[in-house]
C-alpha cells in the first residue's frame, strides 16, 4: 500500500469504527430499554403474587408465594442482566467517541476535537504560547488522548521539558510499538473516559495513600467496637427471644452513640478525602485492567506492566470498600447501622488495612498509569500520520538538518514543507519576505518539530537529525497593563530570557526570533538586534529570525553568519482587481519585493502610486 492509500484508510477505519460502534450502541440501547421493562414487568408481577398468596390462605397460596419467589429471583436476574448491558453500552459510547474525536484530529477539525485541561505549569513556559503548544489549535490538542490527570500533566511536561537522548530513544520504540496497536489504545482511553467529567487530585490520593494510620494510635476503638457491636445485637435478640426481661443492650448502644459523637466527623473526613481523591476507583481499575492485556515485547511498556502488577484487583478491593463507606448517605438506616454496630469503624479498619497492604503501590502505579497513557497519545499520533518520522537525536551534532519540513497542526492538503538547515555555530538563518509569506510559519513548524523530536514522538518531516538543545522563542510577546509593561519592554524581557540560555550551558541553544523589537524606530532596532545576535552567535546558539528589515542582511557584522532565505508573493489579474497568492516555498536569498502598499491597495486604503518605494526598504 502506498503511502497516500495508507492514509487515505485512516481516515477509513475510523469512520468505519464510528460507525460500527454506534450502530453497536444503538442495540445495547434498545436491548437495555427491553430489559428495564421487563424488570419493572416482572417486580410488578411479583407482587401480585406475594400479594394474591398472603391474601387468600387456601391450597393456592404455596403455589402464589413460589411463584412471587420465582419472580424475585427473576427480577434480581434482570437487575444483573441491564447492569451488564448499560455497562457494555457505555463501553460503546465510549469508542464511539473516541473515534469521532480521532476522526476530528485526523482532519484538524479544532471546533469538534476535544480541547484538554492544560496544566498550571505548561502555562508559564514562555515558547508554548508562542508555538500553539496548548489551547484550541494546538499540539496538545492534536496528540493527547489521555483522560486521568496524571497523563494529562505527564504529556504536558514531556512537552515543554526536552528528554535526554536515550530517554527518547526508549520512548520512540515504545511509541512504535503501540502504534499498530489501535484496538487496545482506544480501550485504554474509554476505559479512562469516566475521569473527564470529574477528574480527581491523583496527588491527594497518593497523599492519603502514604499517611500514617489514624487507627493506629487508637488500637483500642476497632476492638471497642466489635465487643459493643456483638453485644449489642446479641442483647437485642435475647430481649426479643424473650430470655432477657431488661434491656441490657442500652448499654453498649449508649457507648456506641458516645464513641460516634466523639469520633464520627472525623472518621467521616477520612471517607470523603479516600471517595473524592481516588476519584472513579473502578474507572482507574478498568485502566488496569487495559493495561495488564497490553502485549508487547517492548522492554518499556513490559517495565511498567510488571510496575502496576495486581493494581486491578486491589483497586477493585478498595472500590467495594469505599463502596461500604457510601451508606451514611442514606441518614435513617445509616443512623441505626451506626448506633447499633459502630459501622464507620469497621469500614475505616479494612480502609487502613487496604492501605497496609497497598498504599505504598499507589504511587509507582498512577505513574506507570500516566506514562502509559502518555505513550500510547503519541502513538496515536504515529499511528494517524504513517508519513512522519522519529528524529534521530545525537550529542555530537552541530547542525539541525531537516527533509521536508511541515507545520504539524496544519493539514497535509495545505501543508508545505521545506528542507531546513540551522547552524553551524556561528551561523543564523536569516529569514525574510512579505507579510502573509510563511515566515512565522517556518519558525512554528521548526519549534514545533523540536518539542515533538525532544518529546520523542514522531515529527512531521521527512527526515530531521538534530542535538538536544534547549528551546527559547520570542514571538507573539505582549504588552501588560497589570504589570506596567510597554510593548518594547515586555519584548526586552522575552529576549534577556533567551539571552540566558545562551550562558554556558549542557545543551546549545536554539532560539527562534520572529520579528523582534517592534517597539523602537528603525535605526535603534537594527543596533538592539545586531547586539542580540551577535551575543548569540558568540555563544554558539544555534537559531533563526524573521523579519521584514531587509538591511539586516547587509550589516558588516552579521552578514558573513548570515544564511539568508525567503519567501514570496505571487500576484494575478482577478475580477475584482489584483490577486495576491503564496506558494510557501522557501528560496534561498533575500527577499526581492514587499507587499505592505499593495495589500493596502487591496483593502481600499490606497492607490497605486507612481513613485513606489524601493522594494528593499524596510516596511
């Protein structure tokens, strides 16, 4: 199969898994509106029975109570037929929606792909606002399918912090290894689509998980209880059998009662923190489960099967548990529960005895759980564009050298690539050309291929070799109001942080610069950014920039560094006048027009002048 088949049947698969799954749902649907009737049929069928025998004590009755027991039984059936049924239809809705959503990637449809949480801390990193790395129309949106918040953070952070070479070089085999394997990753995701709605602090969880029993400084309480809970309802049924005139069980309830004014508040706290911190325990055991009928022979993806080795099984023992612990929701029978047996001790004993057993797993289990999950979104996005590349990452390196570079959050019917080349040290690419020509363009899709070959996912190129090297852009910069800062400085800002990279360093540098220091007139922003760069180059930073000043290129003290390309504008007669159109290519040298006082004709903000400036000046 050839390439362009190969990905015209991705497409494919997942409209017809959309379809498959939906019209799956739609059975169990109807299957568990069946059931539901017959379930109420059935109870109502059975109490007519039980009322029919109670009523009318003749030689039916044996047969009218049969039969209602005959029914109980049937309608307790049915409550387990529709609870698997609605379970296996949620199952559907959730594959169902997780190819709709892969289909909308695939497309590049931002308005109907799922747009993720962002992490408070990928927030602050100053290239990922500058290269769309989060929010609609981003990176993230485009690779992650994660669901817990741990993967979320962890895919986050693989993005925004560069991996060392033989990290990478693991996860891309791994990537590559769970690429093929769709089936299993799109359970992966719906067994973890439950956590969406409500996602839980992993962190807490964890928290509570390592704490120190509150049990355990008060041994005495669990033996307290189980001899007023025995004694209590023995009392109870001696006074009722009548062997016991006196209510000696007053006794232990009014201990019991005691013990839960003193203690209950705080038992309860517990409760709540183990419910809603561990948030949906039988959606992260449903992970788990995934995870344990993973099959591969990848040395990674086996390292953390063995890691999460029985997290099912005992998350499903903590999930029936907190399950016991949900009765004091229910204020009557739960008040008499409590009184009678100190229920909310009991349940907090096999708490504190799961977390003996347990607790100490917790943590290496989530983080197993969120490299998981982290891998597999990458391997969708293998997966999604067989056409990508892994970059090859080598410390001895000196030139990052790109075939066929493209945008990856841009389609691939309106994607251009271009071969790309940074460095060698003491060299920057210099690029110039009109406004709506590609530059900034270029730039993101060098950044972007960056994060993605750092990350270790696939990049959108044809082939890319680079070292690792540590990121800095200044682009979409803004002014602060709240902060009292001018354009010009919140620009001098952006740059001193790139500057600071430049300092010695493990990794060289490379920084994308996209039409700096806009703030200042012409002359004094030719000397600002000859400095910046001249700083740069000293320091062996590897980088571009973009820009409309086309003396830059002729400056004594940048013009032998200087690389120099461009891109271009293409004009044609159109009905209403000139047509303005680009093809993206980039070409080497500077560029040889600008464009400012044509788009101004084409708006209607000017006419053709006689004496147009000379294409080089600075616009």
């Amino acid at each position: 199969m050839d390439l362009q088949a190969e990905k015209g049947s991705i497409e494919t698969t997942y409209r017809e898994r959309l379809e498959r799954f939906g019209a799956a749902r739609r059975l169990y649907e109807r299957r568990t509106g069946q059931i539901a009737n017959a379930r109420v049929a059935v109870f109502l069928i059975a109490v007519a029975f039980l009322i029919v025998g109670l009523a009318d004590r003749n030689a039916l009755q044996p047969l009218m109570l049969t039969l209602a027991a005959a029914a109980a039984v049937g309608f307790v059936g049915l409550l387990v037929l529709f609870g698997r049924n609605a379970g296996k239809m949620r199952r559907l809705e959730a594959l169902e929606e997780e190819n709709r959503e892969a289909l909308a990637r695939h497309r590049r449809d931002w308005q109907a792909a799922p747009v993720p949480t962002t992490p408070e801390f990928a927030e602050q990193v100053t290239f990922a606002r500058d290269l769309d790395l989060f929010g609609r129309a981003s990176l993230f949106q485009l690779t992650c399918t994660a669901h817990t918040p741990m993967g979320l953070r962890l895919l986050a952070r693989w993005l925004v912090e560069p991996a060392e070479p033989t990290v990478i070089a693991g996860r891309q085999r791994a990537i590559a290894d769970l690429a093929p394997l769709l089936d299993w990753r799109q359970d992966l995701a719906a067994a973890g689509r439950p956590l969406t709605q409500k996602p839980p602090d992993p962190a807490s969880f964890v928290a509570w998980a390592e704490d120190p029993s509150w049990l355990a400084g008060r041994p005495w309480l669990v033996w307290v209880a189980r001899l007023t809970a025995a004694a209590t309802v023995a009392l109870i049924a001696l006074q009722v059998a009548e062997v016991s005139a006196l209510p000696l069980w007053l006794g232990p309830l009014t201990l019991n009662i005691i013990l839960s004014v003193i203690y209950t508040d705080t038992i309860h706290r517990i409760f709540a923190a183990v419910s809603n911190r561990s948030g949906s325990v039988r959606a992260y055991a449903g992970l788990f489960a995934a995870l344990s009928r993973l099959e591969s022979r990848d040395a990674t993806l086996k390292s953390l099967q063995s890691e999460s080795l029985n997290a099912e099984r005992r998350l499903r023992r903590l999930d029936t548990i907190v399950g016991y612990s949900d009765l004091r929701f229910s204020q009557l029978i739960y008040l008499a529960v409590q009184w009678i047996t100190l229920w909310d001790v009991h349940v907090l004993s096999f708490l504190e005895s799961w977390r003996r057993q347990s607790g100490n797993r917790v943590r290496s289990w989530l983080e197993a759980l969120a490299q998981i999950e982290a891998l597999a979104s990458l391997a969708s996005l293998a997966h999604d564009q067989p056409e990508w590349v892994f970059a090859e990452i080598d410390t001895r390196l000196q030139v990052i050298a790109a075939g066929q570079l493209g945008h990856p959050l841009i389609g691939e019917a309106a994607r251009v690539a271009n071969d790309v080349t940074l460095g060698p040290p003491g060299t920057f690419l210099l690029v110039t050309g009109s406004n709506m020509s590609g530059k900034s363009t270029l730039l993101r899709s060098i950044g972007l291929n960056v994060v993605l070959a750092l990350a270790g996912a696939p990049v959108c190129a044809r082939s890319l070799t680079l070292p690792p090297v540590t990121l800095k852009t200044s682009m979409r910069v803004q002014d602060s109001l709240a902060s009292g800062l001018s354009f010009y400085m919140a620009e001098l800002q952006r740059l001193k942080e790139v500057v600071d990279a430049a300092r010695p360093a493990e990794r060289p540098l490379l920084y994308l610069l996209d039409e700096i220091l806009l703030g200042t007139n012409s002359a004094e922003r030719q000397v600002a950014v000859r400095r910046v760069l001249t700083f740069l180059l000293d320091r062996g930073a590897l980088g571009a920039i973009s820009t409309h000043d086309l003396a830059l290129a002729d400056l004594p003290e940048l013009a032998a560094a200087a690389r120099t390309v461009h891109f271009r504008e293409h004009f044609a007669a159109g009905a209403a006048g000139p047509v303005m159109t680009f093809d993206y290519r980039m070409r080497p040298g500077v560029a040889p027009t600008t464009n400012a006082l044509k788009l101004l004709e084409l708006v209607g903000l000017g006419a053709p002048e006689n004496n147009r400036p000379d294409d080089r000046t600075n616009v």
